[in-house]
C-alpha cells in the first residue's frame, strides 16, 4: 500500500514537472486559443466527435492533475462547442477530473495528514461527516475558493466520493454555465478580466453571495418548519425565562439580568439544583471529614504516637446540611431578586416556542410569554431495571444524604466518578463496601495506570472491588439482601445491608414540554453549537444537554446560552469545548484536561509523554502524600500541550495552570520559566515540564559546551565523575529555562 502511494505521487509529480519543464502551461492560455481559434473551429467542424472526446480528456487530464488552466478551458469550451454543449463537457469533464484529483489526495495523503493533524481536524472531520454535502456545495459555488484546492482538500476528509462527485457536479454547474457563457462569446474578449462586463460582474456578485443567502434561506425554512402551527404572541412579557435553578440556569439568569434584561427563573425544588443539594457540596463535605478519619489513621505516620477518633455517623451528616445551609444564600432567591432576576417556586412546562406555564409552589398558575428560554433542568440518577432491585430498595446521590446510620456493609453499583468518590468515602467512615463493576477498572475513562493507582488504593483502605461482575437480579434471601452476579461465568451472591446505585445521570427530558414540541431528544436535549435546540429562541445548558456533566461545564455552557438567547441573530457565539478539565476527587485525587493516552490512541493523535513522579517532590514527602504523578502529553518535539492528567494531592487545584497554559497556547517552555513558589505541590507541573526540557536538550550541542569548558579549565577531557541525582537534575532544570 505503501509503495502503491509512493509510486502514484511521484507519478503525479513528474507529470506535472513536465508539464512546467516543457512550458505546457503556455497553451492554456487565451492569447495561445485566439492565435489557434480558426483551425480549432474548423477541426470541430470537420470532425465534431473527435473534437468533443479529445476536449474532454484533456480537460479531465488538466483538472484531475490539478494544473492550471480550468478557467480558460472552460471559456474556450464556451467558444468551440457553444453554451449547450460547452456546459455539458465542462460539467462532466471537470467533476470527473476533480473527483480524480480528490481520490488522488485521498489515496496520497489523507493517512498521513490525518495522523499528523488529526487532533486540529476532529472538529473539522466531525463537521464534514455531518454536513460535508453542504460545506462542499457551498465551496463550490464560491468561485474564490480555488478549484484544485477544494478538490485536495477534501480528499483528506472522511467525505464519500459518491457525495463528493454528485455535490461537485451541481455545486458547479451555475459557475460553469457562466463562464462558458461568457466564452460564447471569446471572439470579443481580449483577456481574462475582459469577461467582466456588468451582467456577467453581477452574475459572478450572486455566485458570491450565494452561499450565504443559501445558509439563511435553509436556517428560515428550517425555523420557518418548525414554528409552522405555533401562534407568536404580538409582544413578549420577558425577555428570557430559564427552567431550573441548578448551576446552568443560576448562571444564565444572572448573566441575563447583568445585561439588563428582563428575565425570570423557575425552580421547581431547590434553588442550587444538585450541586448544591445532593452533588459537589454535600460529597465534597462527607469526603473532608472521611478525609480526617484517613489522617487520624495514619497517625503514626506523622509522628503521633496515638490519635482515635469517636463519631456519630449521623453528626457528620447534619455538618454535611450545615455546609449546604452556609453555602444555600448565594444560590438563594434573595440573592437572585436582588440581582435582578425574578424567582418563581414552582414547576415549568413549555407550552408553545414562546410561552412558558408555571405551576407555582404555592399553587397559583401562571403563563409567561417570552422571547426566549433556556432549559437547565439537569439530570438524575440512572437507576438500572435490575430485577428485585425494587424490593431490596436503593439510595442514589439523591437520597443517600438522608441516610443517618453507618451502613455495616454498603454495595455501591457503579465505578464512575460519583461512585468511586462515595465508595472511599463510605469506607473511611468504617462501613464495609464493597464495589460492583461490569468493567474491569474504576473511572474507565481514565488511563489504565490512573484507575490501577486508585484501586489499589481502594484495595489498601480495605474496600472489595468486585471488576467484571455482571449483575443480574437483587433477591432477599434469609432476611439478607442479596445481589446474584455472574462473574466469569459462574453465579456469584453478595449480600449487603445498604445499596447505593451510582451508574450514571440520565438528563431530565419528560414531563415540561419537549415531547409536545417536538424538540428533538437522544440522551440529552438535542442543542447545536450555538446551544439552540430545534427551535431557535430554545437554548439548553447543564446537564440536560451535556455531553459533560459538571457544574463548570454548566456554567460555561450557560454563558453561550444566555448570550446568544439575549442577542441572536445579531451577535452568536460558539460554545468552546477546546479545555476542558475536570477533577475526581478521590484519595489521590485525578484531575485532567485535554486528551489522555487512551483517547488520543483511540483518536490517532501522535503524543509524546512527559512523566513526574510525585514521590520526588519536596512538598509531597514533607506533608506525607508522595504518591501519584504528573503526566503530560505534547506534540511530538514540541512543548505545546494535548493534555495533563495529575493524580495526587490537591491535583484539581494544580491543574488550574495546565488549564490557562492549554487556553492560552502556552507551551511547557512558558511554564519552566515562571517562578514556582519552593516548597509547594505546584512546583510538580514546573518539574514535568523540566522533565521534558531535559529529554529535548540538544545533545550534540551540549556536547560541545562540554569540550568548551573542559578547554577552559585548560584539560583535554572533562574530569566530571560526580552522579548528578534526581534532585540537582531538577533544580538545574529550575534554572534552565530559556525558551
Ligand atoms: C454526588 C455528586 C457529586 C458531584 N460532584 C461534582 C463535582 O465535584 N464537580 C462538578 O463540577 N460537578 C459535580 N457533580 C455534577 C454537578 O452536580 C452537575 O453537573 C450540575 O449540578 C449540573 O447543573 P445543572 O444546572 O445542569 O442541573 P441541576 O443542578 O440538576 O439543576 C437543574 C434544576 O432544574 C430544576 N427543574 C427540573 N425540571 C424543572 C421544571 N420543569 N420546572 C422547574 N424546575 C425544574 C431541578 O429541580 C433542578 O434544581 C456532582 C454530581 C453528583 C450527583
């Protein structure tokens, strides 16, 4: 296959070498056409078969070689065979050629150009598998992107060829009718600038813009669609009205009321939505005080002879609702009021594009009519329909913060995020979980060596893992709730006191208007990159329209949301995926942004890996946490930056400045010179980018210095026999800086 590539571009490229080594290029010009154009015309006459075949293969030969000369072949089919069948060539002679063109740059280069930019062209890709027919018919139709180029460039994209041969053919069809028009009549025009007479410049604006226009008439009649039987009030009693109050609609309808606009949120619960009530804030306060337990623990460790802890599960459950309670105000409905945002307690429903019914909490009624909405629902918890799963009865993240009794013995089903986090944390408390996972590691969304690290840490703490098990029915058996597994085959029963099912959050999709309106549903909300659903003045963020499930993400993707709903069609932005980080606050905990191994494996993005081990760094082994690493991928032989993944103390903390480094394109360069405050965890993302500083210092070069000093010490050869250690390598790396 190699070879096959080989052979055909050195095949293409010597073609084309001749053709400018023998000045080929000198016949496919006007001037050349005029001064032939009696004896073209009379051979076209005396043999008009012949002359259609050899114009055409010619014509393919140019194109599909992507020489220039397409511009003026098709005046000059114009003037030998006439509009008719001038545009009948044209049109099949150059779609041919450029389909060959195309298959030619797919065949060539598309592999490797893939392979080398194929993080840079995921966006690219995804778009073209998605609306490649329309990106290409619009690319044709605009005469200022150059034929060859499209034909090259399209040939590295997953487009099909049949999609790219059919689309090609009509996207051209109107640019090639104008030209050969235009060489109809060649015998006046002395030169190409010459076709611009005022009907054919105005021909030639339409094509321009047409594109354009093309992209507004089908978004209008796709709204137009979709609004068909919808009755739009005259005038709008808000501006925007945002369903939930969870971290999504909160930052939506603050934003909204920053730029004055007049905008209401319904909550149909309680204001903060999940993170506040039962996600980030409560977990993160159990997981502090498991996190105590862990320390007292371990005190011997720090020199304590002697430390017990005495509690009462149920008192470190109502801090837990003392921190929702100190944190609650800023999510409250006074706050909001007092920012501008108008608060409703009650359930929304959608009821036509423009309108919102709220069933309030204090059992009024009430319907709103609003230009615009934004739907921020969230998501809960994904109960698997396991049989007997009813009977022996559940918590989730929802309900598991009403528990007030240490479980003795805890089954947690799942090894996500929000599994493992409580998983740790119930063991720490002293219950005995054990851990039921279909796959064959926690957090499988995470490199192997980063799910290895936290289960044996998992292991260590005493928890039961139980990988690979298949559960299969829940049963009571001699008054023991029991859950029947299938693992390797064989049935396996573990009995437990309490379940806990952590498998994932399923987006709120039912019960508030999307099903009347038709608003289209997978997992999530349907939304495009502007946040609209089908219906252009719906937007959704959080949760409902994922595809992450943070209250960042949420925040961020609220910001696009509210703006766009608040300034559409006049000013639209693009939701920006580009750094995204997230952290699993485990023990260690993993905090990562951009790709890790597995996901730039799976996708074909090449990847060097640069590696720090914690267990090297000052502040670690002062503070007894000198476990886990920090893993960096880059280009390769370049600093610039695919990803990061930390597993270690605070390592949702230390990722921040591989965050801001990845937004801002700054390289591992930039961040070996900044000063790292000495002792600090920080320091860690100073030393991996030390680590890869030194794997790239230029060896030969250093070579020479070396031979340099050793002149100036006035010796032959340099007498250095002392081992550098770990630690002088990375303080010498503190000053070795220069970008
Ligand atoms: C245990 C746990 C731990 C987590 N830890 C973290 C973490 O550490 N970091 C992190 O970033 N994320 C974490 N998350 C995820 C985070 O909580 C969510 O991503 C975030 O809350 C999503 O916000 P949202 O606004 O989309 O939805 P939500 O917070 O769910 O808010 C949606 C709101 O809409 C309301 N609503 C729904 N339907 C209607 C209706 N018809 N009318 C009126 N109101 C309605 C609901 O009552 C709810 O209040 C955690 C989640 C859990 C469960």
């Amino acid at each position: 296959m190699k070879a096959g590539r080989f052979v055909l571009a050195a095949a293409l490229v010597l073609a084309i070498a001749l053709f400018f080594q023998f000045d080929l290029d000198g016949y496919l010009n006007l001037d050349f056409f005029k001064s032939q154009q009696a004896a073209i015309e009379a051979w076209r006459e005396a043999r008009p078969l012949a002359a259609a075949l050899g114009f055409f293969v010619l014509y393919v030969a140019v194109t599909g070689l992507s020489l220039p000369g397409a511009a003026v072949m098709t005046l000059v089919a114009g003037a030998i065979f006439g509009l008719a069948w001038g545009t009948l060539i044209v049109s099949f002679a150059s779609t041919i050629g450029a389909t060959l063109a195309f298959l030619a740059s797919r065949f060539v280069l598309r592999e490797s150009v893939q392979s080398r930019f194929g993080d840079r062209l995921a966006a690219i890709n995804a778009g073209v598998e998605k609306d490649g027919g329309f990106y290409l018919f619009t690319l044709r139709l605009v005469p200022a992107f150059p034929f060859f180029v499209i034909n090259l460039v399209m040939g590295l994209t997953p487009i099909r060829t049949r999609t790219f041969y059919w689309v090609s053919q009509l996207g051209m069809l109107a640019g090639t009718l104008v030209y050969v028009n235009a060489g109809t009549r060649l015998a006046q025009i002395d030169s190409l600038a010459g076709i611009l007479s005022p009907g054919l410049l105005a021909s030639f604006a339409l094509l321009g813009v047409f594109p354009l226009i093309a992209r507004k008439l089908v978004a209008a009649a796709k709204a137009r669609k979709v609004y068909a039987g919808w009755q739009r009030p005259g005038h709008f009693d808000r501006n925007l009205v945002v369903i939930g109050a969870g971290a999504a609609g909160l930052v939506s309808s603050y934003i909204a009321a920053a730029v004055k606009a007049k905008v209401t949120l319904i909550e149909k619960h309680k204001m903060g939505g999940d993170c506040l009530n039962t996600g980030c804030v409560p977990s993160k306060a159990l997981i502090r005080s498991a996190k105590l337990l862990s320390h007292i623990r371990r005190a011997k460790e720090f020199g304590i002879r002697e430390a017990r802890a005495e509690f009462d599960f149920a008192d470190v459950m109502e801090r837990v609702q003392a921190i929702i309670k100190t944190v609650e105000p800023h999510d409250s409905v006074e706050r909001y009021t007092g920012l501008g945002v108008e608060v409703i307690e009650g359930r929304a429903k959608i009821v036509s594009p423009w309108e919102v019914e709220i069933a309030r909490n204090d059992g009024g009624h009430q319907r709103l009519s609003t230009r615009s909405i934004i739907i921020a629902t969230g998501a809960r918890p994904a109960v698997p329909a396991i049989p007997g799963i009813e009977d022996v009865g559940y918590y989730t993240s929802d309900t598991i913060w009403n528990l007030r009794e240490l479980p003795r013995r805890l089954l947690v089903l799942g090894g996500g995020p929000i599994g493992a986090e409580l998983t740790q944390t119930f063991a720490r408390f002293g219950a005995n979980v054990t851990m039921v996972l279909r796959g064959e590691r926690v957090m499988p969304r995470e490199d192997l060596e980063v799910s290895e690290l936290v289960m044996q840490r998992f292991r260590v703490e005493g928890i039961d893992l139980r990988t690979g098990h298949k559960s299969r029915r829940f049963v009571i058996e001699n008054g023991e709730k029991t859950l029947v597994a299938e693992h390797q085959g064989e049935e396996v029963r573990i009995p437990f006191d309490v379940l806990l099912v952590a498998v994932g959050r399923a987006a709120k999709l039912t019960g508030y208007g999307l099903e009347e309106l038709g608003i289209p549903t997978g997992h999530t909300v349907e939304v495009n990159e502007f946040m609209q659903t089908n219906y252009p003045n719906i937007y959704a963020a959080g949760d409902v329209a994922g595809p992450y499930q943070f209250t960042h993400t949420a925040a961020h993707q609220a910001w696009y949301a509210s703006v766009n709903a608040l300034f559409a069609p006049f000013r639209k932005f693009r939701a920006d995926y580009s750094v995204v980080p997230w952290s699993t606050f485990v023990d260690p905990e993993v905090a990562r942004v951009g790709l890790n191994e597995q996901e730039a494996r799976a996708r074909n993005i090449p990847f060097e890996v640069t590696r720090f081990a914690l267990e090297e760094l000052d502040r670690a082994i002062a503070d007894g946490e000198a476990h886990g690493f920090v893993k960096v991928l880059t280009v390769p032989g370049k600093d610039r930056i695919l990803g990061v993944t930390i597993v270690g103390e605070h390592a949702g903390d230390l990722i921040a400045e591989y965050v801001i480094a990845m937004r801002h394109g700054l390289g591992l360069n930039k961040i070996l010179g900044t000063i790292h405050i000495y002792p600090t965890l920080a320091e860690a993302n100073k030393y991996a980018a030390g680590e890869w500083k030194r794997a790239h210092a230029p060896q030969k070069l250093l070579a020479w210095v070396r031979r340099f000093h050793d002149w100036r010490r006035g010796r032959p050869l340099s007498s250095m026999s002392h081992t550098v250690t770990p630690r002088e390598r990375r303080r010498a790396g503190m000053a070795a800086h220069t970008d």
